[in-house]
C-alpha cells in the first residue's frame, strides 16, 4: 500500500511542477535549443513488481496474494504541436513576414492539469494516513 502511494505521489508531483513550468513558460519565444519554449507532458507507466516479489508472491501467499505495484514515470515529452504564430514585426524574435512563435500552451489546460496533479497528490496522501491509521489500530487491539 505504502508503495503504490508513495509511487503516485512523486509521479503527481513531477506532473505538478510540469504543468507549472509550462504555466510559467507560456510566453516564451526563445530557448537555449532554439525556437520557442515547448509544452511538456508527463507519460504515466504502470510499474511492474520486481521478479523477487513475485517469486515471494508466489510461494507465500499462492494465486490469492498479488505483488504490490505502483506508478512510474514513463517520461517528460514535447508536445509536437506547432507553436502559435503572432504577428508581432517590431519583436525581437520575429521572422523575415513579421510574426513570432509562441509556445501552444492553453493557461486553461495548465490550470487544469494543475488542479487534478494536486487532487490526486491529495487522495493519494489521505491514503497513506488512512493506512498508517488501520496499522496502529491493529497494533492497539493486539495489545
């Protein structure tokens, strides 16, 4: 349990600061790599038991016991959208027609990829104190 959450929660932060990052970069027309800032999303993969948990699994618990999994980022990628193109002739970044790239970030989009990162970090937090709960009340009538 502690696994799968705390494997949730880092990936949600990393979403979060993704989203804001491109929040923060969304008027960006020049990068170090050239051309305007492009947005970035973060690629969620299940993360497989390792084969000793399985191993241990399958010999403790029989079929009934399934390994303990969790969340792991795939990576970070460019969206290969194009940018948006302004005209803009007096920019500093503008091309021979006038008009400058600017990053395709919807701020709404952001927002709300924002809002469900810090949700999720917040129901995967309730769970881990929910569980920490059960533990010490187990403990409690144990004694």
């Amino acid at each position: 349990m502690f696994q799968i959450s705390g494997s949730a929660l880092a990936a949600e932060r990393l979403r979060a600061e993704v989203a804001t990052s491109n929040l923060a970069n969304s008027e960006t027309t020049r990068t170090p790599e050239g051309g305007p800032y492009r947005r970035r999303m973060v690629v969620f993969n299940s993360q497989a038991a390792s084969p000793f948990r399985l191993v241990l699994a399958n010999s403790v618990g029989g079929a009934e016991m399934q390994p303990a999994v969790g969340v792991r980022v795939g990576g970070v990628v460019e969206d290969p959208t194009a940018p948006l193109r302004r005209y803009e002739p007096g920019h500093p970044d503008a091309d021979a027609d006038g008009y400058v790239a600017y990053p395709n970030i919807n701020p709404v989009q952001e927002t709300v990829d924002l809002m469900g990162a810090e949700r999720a970090y917040e129901l995967n937090a309730s769970a881990v104190q929910a569980a920490k709960q059960m533990i010490q009340q187990s403990l409690q009538i144990l004694k």
